[in-house]
C-alpha cells in the first residue's frame, strides 16, 4: 500500500542571484523537470506526493504537513550547515525523512571534515593542506606540484574549471584567492591523481551494498590523465558515463568495498553515491562522499540501474523503502513497484 509523501527541494530558478555571486551560485539546486520525475516516479510506485519546497515553505506548513515520510532533496540556502537545516526541523517535529540525517550532511559537505574521517578510519583520499585569506600558499604547500584548488564546502563541483589544476606557486596564490573571495570560505587544496575518475552509488542500511561502478569519460576518453570533471562540463555533452565501467575485476571490487566503507564511515542511510579517482598505478583515491546525490536524470542514478534490468522509477521507490522499513513503517519491499534489493546486488556483481 503507498504512503504519503512530502518532497522537500530547492529550485534553481528559485535563488535571487546577488551582483557579487559566481555563476555557479545555484548549481547544486534542482531543475524542476527533475523535481517532477522524482514526483512521477513515486506517484508510479503507487504513493501519493505532496510537494512542500525549501525550508522556509517548510516552516511554514511544518505542523500540519500530514505526510508518512518526506523524500528530502534540499540543498539548503547558506553555509555550511545547509543540508542540515531541512533534517534539523523534521527531527525536532519527529518527522520520518528519507536520508541522511542533518551530521552527516553536515560533515560531508565540509570536504575538510570529511576527509579527516576518511584518514581515521584508513581509507585512501589525496593528501590536502587547505587556505584561508592572507595564507601564504607556497609556505603551506609541503605536497609539492601539480595540486587541485577547490572549494571546502560546496558540491555540484562549484567553483572547479579547468584553472583548478595548478602547476605554480602563482597559479596556485590566484586560484586560492578566487576561492576566498567569490565562495567566502576556504579553499581545500589536494594532490592531483593523474588517471581515471569513477561514482559509484550505495544503497541500504544495515547491510549497504555497492552498485555497478561508473566511469567518468570526457571528449571520449575514458583515460583522462591530467583531464578531470569540471563544473561547466556537468550538463555538456563532452561528459559521458559509462557503465558498468570496463576495468578489471578486481578494481571494480575494490572501489565497490571502499564506497561501502565511506559510507559507513560517515553514517549514510538509503543511498549516496561516492566519487573516485584512481592513479596510473591502479590505486583508488576518495575524492568525496554525496549523501544527497543528484537524481537529475542525465546523472548516475538514472544510468546504473539498466545494467541488471531496472530503471530510474524503481530505483527512487526503492530509496523509500529502504527509509520506511528504517522507521519500521513498512517492511522493506513491500510496495511492489520496487525491485529488491536482492536484485540490485545481483545486477551489481555481475
């Protein structure tokens, strides 16, 4: 039987841009085609869907939203606590939500925290030092040449071009500046890996299983090198994902088992989807953990299921589920618009 549910979302074409903001200030807000499939997907799996908005519509509704669970894909409106703001308030009203809580989305949208986890726990992430405005960038920098200038707490790889790369103290100085000043807020400076770029989604609670391994390809080329994911590149048709990616065997399991472990690590639940560069030498690097991933459908959640006969809708019926047996709603599997599990690992493994 299906349940209500609200849908929590920030529009692109709902922030009033500032003369001052970058370009890529409301990159990592919805298209609303992307809230209406989310919408369609689960009206299929046989739910009623009650659109709610951002945080202050929220608010504003938030002690009578009569809903079973909301399906949260806000992004939040300012620092580095945002992706906390809409999980916050639905703890504080006891209100079920598909997700990750509002730590670990606090923790992970700081790449700085996160990968300080990461380093507790021994798994593999490019060494960093970071810089804050007036640091003097060539003292800092005890990891030497080439480096990768991000910012320490975005997603959607704002404020990543191709000048994030950098080979120079000067280089390095100016993009860091850019950083500081446009982004208001630290820049995380990483060693780059040279090679390969990879996502792989994960699903589940108490056993999280890794699903097929996709792989990063720009202008054809699935080798990259010195290339990497930029922001302008996100909805460009020079970027492509191939799935399941065509690597060995045992590369394909080790990326799976450390996705596993990241997601462990910072306390996901139902799904997130985690980011991968490996080096000539065949050595994986986490780049970065996503509890709230994208389900744009030109992004991953959209490509790997058809590789073990499922598809988007399934998929986003499945997340519900995972979130409602979590909250002893409903047993997991139940509504029978969604796949098993079972057969996600299957597909996954092949």
């Amino acid at each position: 039987m299906g349940k209500t549910v609200g849908i929590t979302y920030d529009l692109k074409n709902d922030w009033q841009r500032a003369g001052n903001d970058p370009g890529d200030i409301n990159a990592e807000f919805d298209k609303p085609e992307t809230v209406d499939r989310v919408v369609a997907a689960l009206t299929r799996g046989g739910h009623t869907v009650k659109r709610i908005g951002n945080v202050h519509c929220l608010l504003a509704q938030v002690n009578n939203l009569d809903v079973d669970i909301i399906f949260n894909m806000c992004e939040g409106l300012s620092g580095r606590n945002r992706e906390s703001q809409v999980p916050m308030v639905l703890e504080m009203h006891g209100i079920p939500y598909v997700g990750a809580d509002a730590l670990t989305l606090g923790m992970t949208l700081d790449k700085v925290m996160a990968k300080k986890l990461f380093l507790a726990e021994g798994i593999p992430t490019p060494r960093f030092f970071e810089l804050h405005q007036g640091d003097d960038s060539a003292a800092r920098n005890t990891l030497g040449f080439p480096l990768m200038v991000k910012t320490r707490h975005e997603g959607s790889s704002k404020g990543i071009s191709r000048q994030s790369r950098v080979e120079g103290s000067g280089a390095l100085a100016r993009q860091a500046a850019m950083i500081n000043d446009a982004y208001a807020q630290p820049a995380l400076v990483e060693e780059f890996i040279k090679g390969t770029e990879f996502t792989v989604a994960v699903l589940g609670n108490d056993a999280p299983q890794a699903m097929p391994v996709v792989q990063v390809s720009i202008d054809g080329n699935m080798d990259l090198g010195d290339d990497f994911y930029t922001h302008d590149r996100i909805a460009s048709a020079s970027l492509q994902y191939v799935c399941p990616a065509p690597i060995p065997d045992d590369l394909t399991a080790c990326i799976q088992a450390l996705a596993v472990r990241v997601y462990i690590c910072v306390g996901c639940r139902d799904f997130g989807r985690v980011d991968f560069r490996v080096d000539e030498a065949g050595n994986p690097y986490v780049l970065e953990i996503n509890p709230l991933p994208s389900l744009d459908v030109q992004d991953v959640f959209n490509i790997f299921p058809n590789t073990f006969g499922s598809n988007y809708d399934e998929i986003v019926n499945k997340v519900v589920d995972l979130a409602l047996a979590r909250y002893n709603i409903v047993d997991e599997g139940s509504l029978g618009a969604s796949v098993s599990l079972t057969k996600m690992l299957e597909g996954a493994k092949r």
